[in-house]
C-alpha cells in the first residue's frame, strides 16, 4: 500500500506543479510575453510527459482504475491516501479547465494576428508607392497638377 501513496503523492505534486505552469502560460498569453511562452513550452511537455507517466505507473499498482472503483478501493484499505486522491481528482480538473481557458486565449490572439496581416496586405496592396524616379505614383487621370 505504501508503494501507492508513494505514486499517488508523487502524481499529486506533478499535477500541481503542473496547475502552476499552466497558470504562469495564462499570465503570459493575457500579457503577450512571448518569450515567456516559448520557455514554457517545453517544461509543459516534460510534465505532460511525466503525468501520463505517473498514471500509467498507478494503473499498475490499482484492482481497477476507474475514479469511482478507485475512491472505494482506498476507503476499504484505510490507507490515508484517499485524500491524495480527491486532491488529485481536483487538480485534474484545475488542470483541464486552466488548458481549456488557455487555448481559447491562444484562439483570440491567432486570429487578431490573421486579421492584422489581411490589414497589413491590403493597406499595402493599396498604398501610394514610390517610382524609379523617386515621386509618387498617383493613380488617376495622368494629369500633372497645373497642366490642362
């Protein structure tokens, strides 16, 4: 039983380490630090890694892994990491919750960034461009001001 506290503390501190991250990307996205968020990437891989990892571990520790069977399980074995377990179930939802707010924000930023560069095309497709001769090229009648 102690080898499944052990695993089940070890998960719960991932996780939380994990709510962490995925809090300081939210900070990140609302403040438009993209050097921050580059830095982030990798360690939200490392931990994604690591908790799939962990769970994959405990399934192997577990009678039966689903979250129901498993919240019974502890309670008939009294082994004290039934509250790991509920601290982990709230994680994971923190978690899930914090990674579904975050790609809503990645959304709104992609797409004020497409709509910047449709802007940015077409008020250069339309602006007043420079000639070979260094004056602008006017679209019109191709008269000179002053001419007749």
């Amino acid at each position: 039983m102690s080898a499944l506290r052990t695993r089940l503390e070890e998960e719960c501190n991932t996780l939380r380490n994990f709510v962490t991250l995925l809090e300081t990307e939210q900070r990140a996205l609302v403040g438009g630090d993209v050097e921050q968020l580059l830095g982030l990437s990798d360690e939200k891989s490392q931990l994604a890694s690591a908790l799939v990892n962990l769970a994959s571990k405990r399934r192997e520790v577990l009678p039966d892994p689903s979250s129901t069977l498993m919240e019974s399980w502890l309670k008939e074995r009294k082994s004290g990491a039934l509250p790991i377990w509920n601290e982990i179930q709230k994680l994971a939802q923190e978690a899930q919750r914090l990674n579904n707010t975050n790609g809503e924000l990645i959304q709104v930023r992609l797409r004020h960034n497409q709509q910047a560069l449709v802007a940015l095309r077409n008020a250069s497709n339309n602006a007043a461009l420079y000639g070979p001769d260094g004056q602008h090229n006017l679209s019109g009648s191709g008269r000179t001001l002053g001419s007749v």
